[in-house]
C-alpha cells in the first residue's frame, strides 16, 4: 500500500528558506517518478520539481535555481529543498507518485513579504 506523507511547511519571511519533505512507504520508492506540485488559492494546481528513478530532474520554470528535488534513501523520502522563497510561492505543496498518480495530503506554505 502506497503512502506519501508531507512535512517541512510553514510560514517564512521573503528570501527565507524551506525544506519539504515527503515520506515513503511500500515498494515504489526506489522505482517511482516523484514529484512535487502545488497549488495556491484560488489557482490551478502546478508542477514544481520531479525526480526519475535514475536520479534524473525535471523542475518548473518558476523554481529553477531556487528549489532543488532530491530522493534521501536512507529516510525513504522525496526532498523539496526552497531557498530564496518569494510571496508567489505560497501554496500547498504535495507530493505526487506520478505513474500512479497518487497524491498525498499537501503541506502549507506561507511566504510573507
């Protein structure tokens, strides 16, 4: 059974930094695409940052040079590492195993101006 649990969101100022974090559990973790999405109020959710089985990234325009995805095997956990937040960054983020499109539950993040 497929498991994905955010953590790391909160409320920081602009300029300031965040690391999100998404706990794994099942078999998929080594073999999944991964990714991040988020989705601010009153918008469309979006894609961020996702990380291939091999390693490989692929990050969203609005992120580039400032957020960086990574895979933690020995935590199990697929990382969102924000630095240089912005107040256009607030949103909910989530954690999303991409081939079987499974989502977790999200978590919130604040940027203050």
């Amino acid at each position: 059974q497929v498991q994905l649990v955010e953590s790391g969101g909160g409320l920081v100022q602009a300029g300031g930094y965040l690391k999100l974090s998404c706990a794994t559990s099942g078999r998929r973790f080594n073999v999944a695409t991964m990714a991040w999405s988020r989705q601010a109020p009153g918008k469309q959710r979006e894609f961020v940052a996702s990380i291939q089985s091999d390693g490989s990234t692929t990050d969203a325009d609005s992120g580039k040079g400032r957020f960086t995805i990574s895979r933690d095997v020995d935590k199990r956990t697929i990382d969102l590492q924000m630095n240089s937040l912005k107040p256009e960054d607030t949103a909910d983020y989530y954690c999303w195993d991409v081939d079987i499109n499974y989502w977790g539950q999200g978590t919130l993040v604040t940027v203050s101006s």
